[in-house]
C-alpha cells in the first residue's frame, strides 16, 4: 500500500478511529494514575482550545462556499418546521404528563430534535458529496430557528429557566453565532479582499476542515464517554436512554434525506438534520434539565459519527467504482 492509499484508507476511517481515540483517552486519563499531572491541561483544552480549532475548522469550509447557491430551499422550512413542531409536541406531552415513568427519555428526545444543526455538518457533506452552500444557509436559518424556539418551548414543562424570553434568546445566540456567524463573515471578507489567500486556502488546505474536525470529534467522545462513564444511574436505563439517541438519529438521518431526495439534495438534507451539534445539546440539557436527560443527545454524539463513518465507507467505495467505469463522482 503506497502513501496515497493510507492517506484516503485513513479519511475514510477517520470518524471511527475518532470516536476510538476519545474512548481510550478516557479510559486512560480516568485508569492511569501517571497521567493525572496534565489531567487538567488537558481538560482546559477541551473547554478552551475546541472553539478556536472549530473557528479555523469552519473558516475553511466557509471559504469554499458559494453565495449564489445559499437561497432558502423548500426542505429547509420543511426541516425547521419538523424540528419545532416535534419539539412543541413533545413540551405539551411532559407539561400535562409531569408524573410519566419515561420522562427523562422523553426529555432526551427532545433534545435531539431541538438542537440545531452541526456547523460543522457542511465540512463533512462536502466530502461525501453534498452541497455546502445549501447546508451553510441551512445551518444560519436552523440555529436562529432554535434561538427563538427554545426560550417558549422549555418553560412549558421546566422551571428552571430565568430570565426573560429575550435574554434566553440573547443567551443562546452567544453560544451558537460566534462560531458560525463569524468565520462565515470572515471567509466572504477573505474571498472578496484577499483573492490570493482565498485561493490558497481552497487549493492548498482543502482538506485542513476535515481533519481538524476529525481532531475535534476525538476530544468531544472522550467527554461524551465521560458523561455517560460516570452517571449514576444504571446499566439498563443508560441502555434505554443510549436507545433513545438512536432512534433519534435513525429518524432524522432518515427524514432528512427523503426531504432532500426531493429536490435533489438527498445527502446534503440528511447531514442537516442528522448531523447536530450535540455539544451546544449537552449545554441545552444541563441548563433546562438534569445531567441525566444530557445522556441521550450525548449518545446521539456517537450514533451520529457511525452513521457518517458509514457513508464515508460508502462513498469511498462509490468513488472506485465510478473510477473504474470512467464515470464523474456524484456531486449535489
């Protein structure tokens, strides 16, 4: 095997051995007593150094996307209609149901289907051969979607949200915009004023998104298999919650791209509604919730990546075969 295939064997693995990474580097930091020293630089990076990796990480997926092909598609309000509608229904459920044996389930179900789309969900639609545009415009409309809906949809059945409706929204806003609205600002910058750099970043570092976001996936497992680790509850209700997470990402995998099959755009749909950006869902669950209910989207975290590492095995199979039958990849 030369050095080009272990590089493209290494991308389309890449998720999973992500994943891989995170879980033994808990188990490491938590089992290995030599270790404890840097346990805290460590976790500094993890809550400090993520947002700086995905602000470049998205700045160069940024620079590659078209303003001309970022208008509004009917699956986009066909998505964020789903999202809050499934949303509002499952509040109303819990609200008159306080005392149900399955709210924490629910709870976490919720969470799943409220937490708007990955930022990072376009890096990975692009290499599997979606539309980064649409996504980046998904990805703008779903957030703010989120933003307003959260505040009116959580103190329906929670009472632990303070502050007004507008400072929730003003709150939440902080936490999503500055890492999507930013480099996304700065990247169109970068295209019209800087035309040289815009065009070294996109021949030179076009794969620097992708493999940074494969760096940033191992930190975020390895927290996601510290939360699920070191909760209390046991084996068979972690089960049932890591279930939920499932069926969560089933569903909205599934929904997405029979959405965007309808206009075309199967692969990009399904990264947006699927791929979700489970960290902003964890702070969601422990803000409005309890630890518990962050179980479920922190499982969707890894059901989410085995779902993408699948499509990033098949796609590489995909791409031999039309290499090999002289045909063009399938692009959206």
């Amino acid at each position: 095997m030369n050095k080009s295939q272990l590089i493209r064997r290494f991308r389309t693995y890449m998720l999973i051995i992500s994943v891989s990474c995170g879980l033994l580097g808990y188990l490491a930091f938590h089992n290995l007593g030599f270790l404890k020293p840097v346990k805290g630089y460590v976790s500094s990076f993890a809550q400090d150094g993520l947002p700086i990796l995905i602000f470049i990480m998205l700045f160069s997926a940024f620079c590659k996307v078209s303003i001309k092909e970022m208008k509004p598609k009917v699956w986009h309000f066909t998505l964020i209609g789903f999202q809050i509608i499934g949303s509002f229904a499952l509040a109303l459920y819990l609200a008159y149901n306080p005392h149900t044996p399955y709210l924490v389930p629910l709870e976490g179900a919720l969470i799943c289907i409220i937490t708007p789309t990955a930022a990072s969900a376009a890096v990975l639609a692009g290499k599997l051969g979606g539309n980064e545009s649409t996504l980046t415009t998904y990805t703008l409309m779903c957030n703010v979607a989120a933003a307003l809906a959260i505040p009116l949809i959580f103190p329906l059945f929670s009472d632990v949200a303070q502050g007004s409706f507008l400072d929730q929204c003003v709150v939440i806003l902080n936490k999503v915009f500055p890492v999507i609205v930013l480099p996304l600002f700065i990247a169109f910058m970068v295209r019209f004023f800087l035309k040289p750099v815009h065009k070294f970043i996109v021949t030179k570092l076009n794969d620097l998104g992708f493999y940074l976001w494969g760096f940033t996936l191992m930190v975020i497992s390895g927290k996601t298999f510290a939360t699920i680790f070191n909760s209390q509850e046991s084996a068979a209700y972690l089960w049932l919650l890591a279930f939920v997470g499932l069926l969560c990402t089933a569903m909205q995998f599934s929904l997405g791209k029979l959405m965007g099959h309808l206009e075309k755009q199967r692969i990009t749909a399904g990264q947006a509604l699927g791929q979700k950006n489970m960290v902003f869902g964890l702070w969601i669950a422990l803000t409005y919730l309890s630890p518990t209910a962050a179980i479920a989207p922190g499982c969707y975290i890894i059901w989410q990546n085995v779902v993408n590492a699948y499509q990033m095995w098949y796609r590489e199979q995909l791409l031999i075969k039309w290499q090999k039958e002289g045909k063009k990849p399938y692009q959206e």
